[in-house]
C-alpha cells in the first residue's frame, strides 16, 4: 500500500469516526426530549 492509499484510507476513517460519534450524540440528546 503506498503512502497516498494509506493517508486515505486514515482520513477516511478518521471522518466516519468523526461523523459516528456525531450522530450518535445527537440520537443521545434526542432521547433527551
């Protein structure tokens, strides 16, 4: 795997983490209401 492939694939699963977490607090502060 060359460099460019892994930079990639660490940003890319660093934004699902990113996006995860968001939505996750926001069906947490839904159940809030």
């Amino acid at each position: 795997m060359n460099l460019q492939a892994q930079l990639k694939t660490a940003m890319d699963s660093q934004l699902n983490n990113y996006y995860f977490s968001f939505f996750m607090r926001k069906s947490i502060e839904a159940k809030d209401f």
